[in-house]
C-alpha cells in the first residue's frame, strides 16, 4: 500500500474511533444513564461530534486525500483503496460544507431533544417538546442550506441515509404501494375475525429476557462480540465489529413486542458482525447505508421470523419460556397470530402490510415540516388526520401518536423512508436466497439458520460499505430495486392467510 | 471574571470532558462490555487520553494559564479563582513533561493489561500476566523518569494519588503501624472461637442487590444522580457530579462482601455527588485526592458500618432480606462477626486490624519492583513469602495472592499506600465528628445518617479539590495526619470485642 493511502487511513480510523467513542455514550445515555447525567453527557456528546467534524474536516485530511486520489487513479477502480478514496471524497465534500459550530451544536441540541423527548412521551404532552423540535428542525434546515441539493431540500438529507437515493424515486415507490397497500388492509378488515387474536398471557420479563437471548444466539448472533440490554426504543450499534449490542423492550402482558424486537435488531447485528475483519478501521466497514440495514433487519424480523417454517422452530421454545400461555397452541394458530394484519397505532409493532403506511404518513409530514409548510403547532392534529385517513383510526393521544418515534428527537429527518426501503430490499433479498438454498424453509423449520447467514454474509455482508447501496442490491439480486417482490410477498401470504380472491 | 480565567475555564472544562468520556468507556469496559470488545476499547482509551493530553500540555494551554496568572496575582491567595490557577499550573507542570506518545501507550497498554489480567486471575496463573506486568512497569519507570523526583522515584508516583506526600512519611507511618498492627493481630488470634464466626447461608443475588441499593440509598446516595452495577472489582466512578456510579460484586454464599462494599462505594460516591455544583467542570471539582476520598468510602464502611450503632439499624433489614440465615440473631452476634479479625488472602474483605498489613506488603512490593531489586517472576514467591511474615498465612494460589488486585494491571503504582492514609483520616474525622454531632451513634442506630452526611459536607465535600488534602485534613480537624486516632480506635473497639487487657 502507498505512503499516501497508509497515511489516509491511519487518520481515518482515529476519525473512527471518535464515532465509536459517541457511540458508547449514546448507547450508555439508552440504557443505564441515571436521569442526572443528561446535562454533562449533551457536553460531552457535543465536544466528541466536534473533534470529529474538525479533525475530519481538517486540511491535513484534505491534503491526504487529495494525495490518496492522485495515487489510486493508477489502480483497478474495484480495488478496496479506489473505493475507499472514492467513498471518503465523497464523505468529506459533503462534511467540510458542514460548519464545525453547526455540527456540535446539533449534536447537543438533539441530545438533549431525546431526554425531552422522552419525558414528554411518558406523560403524553406534546406541548412540552414541541419548542425542542422546532429547534432541531431549524437546525436541519440550516444543515441543508449548507449541504445544497438539485431539486429538494429532503434529497439533501435522504442521501445521508441512503447514498444516491432520491426523494423523486421515494415519492414514485409510495405512489406505487399506497394504493395496493390500502386495498389490502381494507379487504383483509372485511375478513376479520379469523383466528388471528394475539396469545395473550403473563410473560415474566426475566423469561423474555432469557428466550429472546436464546432465539438471537441461535440465529447466528455471537455473544462473545455483542450484547442485549433493555432501553425504551430498540437500537442496534457497534463500537467495532466484535462489539456491536443490540438493545430491546419487554410488556410483562405481551411477547411479540420483545421477540420480534429482538428478531429485528438481531438483523442490524449480524450485518455488522459480518462487516470483513479487513475493512475494520476504514471506510469500507460496516453496513452500507439504512436501506440495506434495514433490510437485513425486517428479513430476520419478517421473512424469516413470521414464516410458517419459524413458527414451527419457536413454538416449542414459546411452550417451554411461558408453559401455561401456550400449551394447546398450534403451528397454525401461532403462524396467525404473528401475522395478524390490524391498524394499529404504533409503527414498530404494525403488522407488514400496514407497516408501510406509517412510513409514508412520516415521510410525508416531516417534508412538510421541513419546507414550513406544516407548522410544529398543528403536526398532532395533522398526524391524527393522516392516520384517520390511511389506517382509519385515531390516536387516543400523542405518547400513541406523534411521541412514539424517537427519531425527530435525535434530529432524524429523513430516515424513515429507509425503512421502506429495506422491507422491499429484504422480500426481493428472499426471493433471491429461496432459489439459492435448498430446503431453505426445512432449515428453518429445524432452527438451522446458518445456510441463510451464509448466504447473506457472502452476498451483502462481505461488502462492507465499500460498494453503493443499488450497487450491493444488483451484486446480491441481479437487478436493481423493486417493489414487486414485496407486494407479491404480501398478496400471496395475507392472500393465503385470509382466503383473499 | 477576567477574560483570561474565562478562556482558561473553557478551555479546561473541555479537557475535563475528555477525562470524564475515557471514565465512561472504562466503566463500560468494566461492567457491561463484551470480551470481543477489549482491543477496539484499548485503542478508544488510547485516543482519548492522547488527546486530553495534547490538548493540556498544548502552548495554547500555557499561554493562557500564565495569562490567567497574570491576573491572578492580584487576588486573594485563598480565592476559587486563585486556587484554580495555582492548582492548574502544578497539574500542567507535571503534564508537559510527560511525552504525549506515551501518555498515550500507557493508557492503551494499561486497558488491555486489565483484560489479561482478568483471564490471568480467573485461571490463577500468574505466568499469562508477567509478560503484560512487566511492559506496565517499564512504562511507570520512564514516566518516572521523564517527572523526575528528589529523594525516591516513589516520591513521583505517590504524588499523583496524594499531592505532596512523601514516600519517606509513608515508610514513617508504617514504621509506627506494623508493630502495633502485628501484635494486635496475634493478641486476637490467642483469643480465637470469640462467638466472632460468620452468619452462613444461601444470599441470592437479586435480594443483596435490592438490600444494597437500599443502603445505599439510606446513607444518602442519590439515585437520580448515580447508579449500582456488578463488576469484577468493585469501584466508584463519576462522569458529572450529577452522575456517579458505584459497582459491587456479590457471592450468593456470602452476605458481608456485597454489603461492605457497597458501603465503601457509596462512600466515594457521596464525596463526588457533594462537590460543589459551582465548581463542576473547573480545576476545584471533585474529592482532592485518593487518601482523602478513602478516608470517605472507610469512613462509611467501617467507622459506621461495623459501628454497633449500625448494627442495630442493619439487622432488622438483613432478616427481612434473608430471615432465614438471621432470625434468632442478636445485635451482639453481628457486631461480632462484621468484626471478625483473622489473617486473610484478600485485601478487600480483610477486617481492619489486618487491611493495612495487606497495603504494606504491596507498598514494599511496588517500591522494589520499581526499583528492579525485585524481579516480576519472582513476584509470587516475594509475595506469598511476605503474607507468610505479616499475616502468618500463605496463599493457596496466586487467584488470592498476588493476582488478587486490578491496580498494577492498570498501571496505578503508588496507589496503595493512599488507602492506609484513608484509614487513618477516616479515624481522625470520626472523632473529630463525634465531638461536633450530639447523639451521633444514637443517629445512626435510627437510620439518620444525613447528621452525618452533612458535617462530611460542610466539612470535607464542600472544599471540592480546591486546597491541598493536608490544607483539608487540618481544616477538617484542626490538626494535621496522625495516626493516633487510628491505633487508639483498633485498641479501643477490638480490645472491648476480644477482652484484651
């Protein structure tokens, strides 16, 4: 490797570390923090984002970049330092038009939004985070102004998230499933009552705990190079490849929320843990961008974890943690229940056809916030409206309707279509591992979930971040995005499941 | 305040948060990290502290401490302003002349040390450690020799833990102690079978915890300010005033461990929750230094704790929390057996008439370590061999010899003498409070320990580290160090329990 390269990269993983450093004071702020430490944790959150934005900023990185290019023109534009100098040039364009003062202060600011934030949920007040949410909006707008953009403010914050992505391209694939997405809750309400009730019961957390440990290390999750821990909003996020936690959240009166919880944030894990030993330290680590994060999440989460093939792996551990709720429970009852299709209130425990819909009302909303449009005042009004219009139901009240997400808190605009994103990639990633694998569902059903993993390690994994997203998602499908396979997926199970024509 | 002091300030609250983000990651590292995570940690800690230290040795620091000098010069001696300065050049002073790449592979070297000396411990084998000692040491003699020192190189270590101690007092005190603490120790055991043996039971974790974290709380420990977790070695951490963690370690076949370290934590821990908030993030903030924050956490474990008074509040609560192994016992019964003197392997659970006997041992130890008159392989033998000398017992393996401690894994050399001072103070306070609160015992048979609480704070908290300990001590007490009131209290309370004439 050149002078120039090694150089590059060692400034790079210092740069890296600084991130991994925030990060454990993120993740120790969600999960153990006392409610004391706030104040001093923004400060030391902000001087972290600080140091990082100025030493990457910083000239001297400029000057190694710009040496670095020089050198990697003459290798094979593949090669891992070619794409590495091409990733961070393009990082640091983005970072250096970012002022320093600007980048802490957002940092302290939407730390101290998400204690907010979090207060104004527990007692449903809306009221009492709005004046900080204005101030992350205002913060957003002026890292957008700075960042520029070709036809919409959002594509300057979309591509923070989903490299490449465009708002245009969002907004085509919602017009694309809003209508089948809608049809479909509507036919299969006209079907309720099909057996689909939730398992109800008393679940010890303890147990949930210890399950929901079990079904992740089976999976393929390596405790040794991580953890589970319990935080309000689950998370998944790594300090290195060999220590990346994921957290959860259990109701002593339900199990789906903590199992599929951590089916999904067991998803994120096994991507990082599956980030190349090689790219460590650099800037081909680790998951690519949110989309793809995300499907890799809703795969475990979905694909797999609300198969009828994994209902028949987790019934009889379902029996052995909670005997008493579950003896007499059949395949069948289980496989319906976890894919019980209602409007619900709360994004993260919507089922997969409805799922979406909340994505689109989010990604509709904060775009109108972001251009002024929507005022912050009347957004639990427009947010019930919106809701009343799509799901046909209404938020009994904020902590259910406009608090439930942590993500504007922690200055998150623009990520929630991501999410979408991911559950079209995952069901177009499944189809794809289906005709790969053999027996892939007798696998499952025998709890071996290794040939997947595999396939996936190799086929995403092994990629780091050193390729674009669409690039991954040709590489891993053979073709580009599409939203075909997930409304197919979604015809042909609910199709079944509810006697749908 | 003047322009220079407020730049000063700033600049100084910045590398304070440095401090407190490298306490996080070591309290993470401590309590809740995965093993995958250590050599991702080391190179973190190494980071951080190479920056704490180049942003405090730099110019930029120099210039604005002599300008805040400047300034000073024209204040009151004895004013915040004045001390701050006084203090930051002593701390600078010493700081400029350590290189900053070695502050910094000291820090990483030491992080990963604590790792290996972990499995090295579990496994009692002192051979897997020796390698890793050996290179911590050799790091300790060049800081040693690049601070420099007058009559010992100890002199140099000592410094950093207790400000202006010498290690000739040290050897003075000892020399004074030892035969005292010897014959003492000896006099008990030809007294042996005193109704003094353990309370022995099945104590499930769960249930010392609660009963932990409630005594914690009765002394005054403020949860919405800190925390309790289990750890390896039980320790006291702050990241704020406002957010001060303790840890302890329990064994569901022994109650007294849990309990008294809980106390001895939440002893520096009630120190650091009552630094003075206008001192936060300047050169005054926090408990001065390792002595005296001792003579705290003693203090509260031992004074109090092992104090007849508090046996009569702690009983009732230790039959409600395990009335299995403590109905039928009397006050009396657990006066005695909290008191229990008998020679011991571990230092952290030896009664108080033998603990300082441990710290000799390691204070000769380290001095001839330093020296190089002892060698690291021979360590075990010197050890075991001394144990046999002071305490008249020889260590079984080198788990409960000389692998007992995490310090010189992480590199504190010097250390350990601070705790024997503790001891001594902690003495000197307890009579010198007893005098200054009427019914004192009475108090704390109640459960009343904030009478106390609140003379520790105006008398010792509130100086924050704004004087020097000895300045504090004497202040405190009116008198200087002495260890009269350390010996006349062993004779006293052990003569009483063991009929000693």
């Amino acid at each position: 490797m050149s002078e120039s390269i090694r150089a590059l990269k060692e400034r790079m993983a210092e740069i890296g570390h600084l991130g991994r450093i925030a990060g454990v004071l993120e993740w120790d702020l969600q999960t153990y923090m006392p409610p004391g430490g706030a104040a001093a944790r923004s400060e030391q959150i902000a001087l972290i984002s600080r140091m990082t934005h100025e030493m990457f900023t910083a000239e001297e990185t400029g000057d190694l970049l710009a040496k670095a290019e020089a050198e990697a023109a003459s290798l094979d534009g593949d090669s891992d330092e070619a794409r590495m100098v091409r990733n961070l040039r393009r990082s640091f364009d983005r970072a250096v038009k970012i002022p320093t003062s600007l980048a802490a202060e957002f940092a302290r600011q939407t730390t101290l939004s998400q204690e907010i934030w979090a207060r104004a949920r527990a007692e449903s007040d809306f009221a009492a985070f709005a004046p900080s949410l204005e101030r992350n909006l205002e913060l957003v707008r002026q890292i957008v102004s700075h960042l520029g953009y070709e036809n919409d403010p959002y594509d300057a914050l979309l591509d923070q998230y989903e490299k490449g992505m465009k708002t245009a391209e969002v907004s085509a694939i919602f017009e694309t499933l809003k209508p089948h997405l809608i049809d479909l809750t509507r036919a299969i309400a006209e079907r309720a009552g099909s057996g689909d009730e939730p398992i109800t019961g008393h679940f010890p957390i303890a147990d949930q705990n210890a399950l929901t440990s079990r079904l992740a290390a089976d999976l393929g999750y390596d405790y040794t190079r991580g953890r589970q821990d319990q935080a309000p909003h689950p998370f998944c996020i790594n300090f290195s490849r060999d220590d990346v936690r994921i957290t959860t959240r259990f109701k002593e009166d339900e199990w789906m929320m903590g199992v599929y919880a951590t089916l999904h944030e067991t998803g994120h894990a096994l991507y990082e843990q599956g980030s190349p030993a090689e790219y460590e330290n650099t800037a081909l680590a680790g998951g690519v961008s949110s989309g793809v994060h995300e499907s890799q999440s809703r795969l475990w989460e979905n694909l797999v974890g609300r198969s009828r093939a994994y209902c028949i792996y987790l019934l009889p551990r379902l029996q052995e943690a909670f005997p008493e709720a579950f003896s007499g429970v059949t395949v069948d009852r289980l496989y319906r229940s976890v894919n019980r299709v209602r409007p619900s209130f709360i994004r993260v425990e919507a089922d997969e056809v409805t799922y979406n819909l909340h994505i689109l009302l989010r990604f509709e909303l904060e775009r109108e916030l972001l251009s002024g449009r929507l005022r912050v005042a009347d957004l639990p009004a427009v947010w019930n409206a919106r809701m009343e219009e799509y799901l046909g139901i209404t938020p009994p009240d904020d902590r259910r309707g406009v608090l439930q997400d942590i993500h504007w808190s922690a200055g998150l605009v623009g990520y929630f279509p991501t999410y979408t994103l991911g559950n079209l990639l995952a069901a177009q990633l499944w189809d794809t591992a289906q005709r790969a694998i053999p027996d892939l569902e007798a696998h499952i059903e025998r709890g071996e979930f290794a040939p997947l993993l595999e396939w996936l390690r190799a086929n995403v994994h092994a990629y780091g971040s050193k390729f674009e997203p669409n690039e991954v998602i040709r590489k891993a499908t053979g073709a580009p995005l599409s939203s075909e396979h997930f409304t197919r997926y979604l015809q042909t199970k609910f199709g079944a499941l509810y006697g749908l024509a």
